[in-house]
C-alpha cells in the first residue's frame, strides 16, 4: 500500500515543475528607470491616460563575441512595473525577464510625488528580489541609462551596483535595497531613506541621499553627511578612512575607523543620547611637512567635530519630521506605553545628545 500511495505522489509533483528559464532564448534585465510619463505632472494626474503615470526603461546587456557588452533599452508606460514589462514582451522578439534586475533608479520628480504604491507592488511580486537596489536620480532616469560609460565593460545594471556597493564598503553608506525600503516604510517609528547617484562626465557618482517622508521626497544629505548618518545608524560600522579638519585647515586622514554605537532614551526627561565609540590608526596630513600633533589632543578634536556634525544632522532630520536613523522605532522597543501618533508629536522637540569617545593611535 505504500508503494502505490509513494507512486501517486510523485505522479501528482510531475506537474509542479517550475517553468526554467534559459539563458539563450530570453533578455535578462538588469536595471530599470522610472520617470514620468510626459503628461503626468506632480499632483499624480495625467492628461491622456490615469494608467500611464510611469515611463520605465528596461536595460538588457547583449554580449559579442569580441567580449564587448553593450545595453539595448525598451521602454513602456503604464501604473506598475509589471504591466509594463507585460506590454514590453508584446514587442519583443525573446521573453524578457525582470528576475534579475539588480537596480531599480527613479527619477527627482516620481519621489516628490512618491513611491509607495509603486514598492508595495513590487514587493508583491515573486520574481523580483527583495535584494534589489534602490536609488534616486537628480536628472531624468532614463537619460543616465542611455549615457555612454567607456570606462567600463560591465552590463550598465551591474555597474550601478558596483558604484553603490564601493560606497557601502569604502565609506559606511547603509545599505537600501527593496527588501529594507519596504521594512523601514511600513515599520513604526522609523523612515526609509534611497542614495542619490548622477552622470559626472562619464562616469557614475554618489552625490547624496535622499530623505524620505511616507516614500516621498522632502531633503536630501549632502556626501560629508554621510559618515555621522551611518555612525549614527548603525551599530558597527567599518569604513576605509575619514578626515579630521585641523584649526589650520590641514587635514589628517584616519584609516581602518571602526565605531560602534548605542542608545538612551529617558522617558521622563523625554531626552535621547546617543554614545558613539570610535577606533582607528592616524595616517598622514594632506601636506609635505608631516603634522605633529599629540593623540590626546587630537582625540578631543575628533570627539567635538563628530558630535557637532551628528546633532547637526539631527537637528536638520528633525526640522524636516522625518527620523531615518529609527529613534522612534528604538524608543517603541524600550517602552510598553509608545503611540506613534503622539510620538510624532514628540520628535521634532525631543532632546537628543551626542557623545562621542574616539581611541585613535598612531
């Protein structure tokens, strides 16, 4: 009775194979570009078509046999991503696929008018990966997709990725892909945040990251922003180097610098402090003559600059009610009687403090 009970179930599992999708026979999208349709202005209305609110560019790579890779776009209009590739494939000689997109960038104007409906939409969708990245554009999406990088040989979707991992890795940019987007936008007491990357000449860069309000834009960070944000969110962090302004205006430059990071929030007092520790070993100056300058005296130059440069930070995030380093997430965590609506409230005026403790050697 086994047997035959074993044989029917593998019968039955015949038919739940997963269609496969092979290499030679479909395009592989690697990044996509959304902008606005022409019509289409900030309130969300368009002209022509309330179901065209989107122009999205898909970048598959073509390979030659000479080892060159170069980038064919299709480009659609529609309300989500996936009736816009549905519409696409009308068009197209091979099936192409979005299970692989590695990048996903949006233009200025469709995070002003926000972004939420379109990220819950994808984050529906089973073929994508939630580890896909996501990032802003100043200009129009599209027009950095089809600019021409001769630096690189590598598929435009991929190169993207490259030039925002380096900036993860080099220097403590948190890490913001579809799967986190969505966690910190419908998580309580937090904000997501997206990296600004533009076309410089020909080649591809981080100029800030964009502050996000309900998925929608209202600020950005400028690039020396970047570190007191990261040491401030995260709880270790690991970057290459930092440079320390000197009185004079020189320079020194610390590598290896690792911090570490906590929390304290008092509720009666309804005041935050952060306490961060930093280690690291000093480099060199940015001048021939090499700076002398004893570690103590440099520790407690360190410590005021950062922590100016945090509760400056701060402030600015506060000014614009939003909270991407999580406060109010971490405060919820610590207190059985948090209410979000009171506690968005509260944000704008809650004291927050900074202490910082710096151990760099020589």
């Amino acid at each position: 009775m086994k047997w035959y009970t074993l044989l029917l179930i593998v019968c039955l599992l015949t038919g739940c194979t997963i269609k496969k999708e092979i290499v030679e026979d479909i395009y592989i999208a690697l990044g996509t570009a959304v902008d606005l349709a022409e019509k289409t202005t900030l309130e969300g209305g368009n002209e022509e078509s309330g179901d065209e609110l989107y122009k999205i560019t898909i970048s598959v790579p073509t390979f030659h046999s000479n080892q060159k890779i170069e980038s064919q776009f299709y480009e659609g209009k529609g309300d989500n991503l996936k009736s816009v590739m549905m519409k696409m494939n009308h068009t197209s000689d091979q099936y192409i696929s979005n299970s692989k997109i590695n990048v996903l960038l949006f233009s200025k104007p469709i995070l002003q008018l926000g972004i939420q409906d379109f990220t819950e939409i994808l984050s529906q969708d089973p073929l994508l990966s939630g580890r896909m990245l996501l990032a802003m554009t100043t200009g129009n999406a599209d027009h950095l997709f089809q600019k021409k990088y001769p630096h690189t040989n590598q598929p435009l979707g991929r190169y993207l990725c490259q030039v925002i991992h380096n900036n993860i890795k080099t220097f403590g940019l948190p890490l913001m892909n579809l799967h986190q987007f969505i966690y910190e936008l419908k998580g309580e007491g937090m904000d997501p945040v997206m990296p600004i990357i533009d076309a410089i000449d020909d080649r591809v860069s981080l100029t800030g990251i964009a502050l996000l309000k309900d998925a929608a834009y209202v600020g950005k960070m400028s690039l020396d922003e970047i570190y007191p944000y990261s040491w401030m969110k995260q709880k270790h962090t690991q970057t290459s180097f930092f440079k320390v302004k000197l009185k004079d205006r020189k320079e020194l430059s610390i590598r290896n610098l690792k911090t570490k990071m906590r929390y304290h929030y008092s509720n009666t007092n309804k005041e935050m402090s952060l306490y961060i520790r930093l280690t690291g070993k000093l480099m060199e100056s940015n001048e021939a003559k090499p700076v002398e300058i004893n570690t103590k005296e440099l520790n407690i130059m360190i410590n005021n600059q950062i922590k100016i440069e945090c509760e400056s930070l701060v402030k600015k995030f506060q000014k614009l009610n939003v909270d991407p380093l999580g406060f109010g997430n971490d405060v919820r965590a610590h207190s059985k009687t948090w209410n979000e609506k009171v506690w968005k409230q509260q944000y704008p005026h809650v004291k927050i403090k900074v202490v910082v403790d710096s151990r760099i050697v020589k």
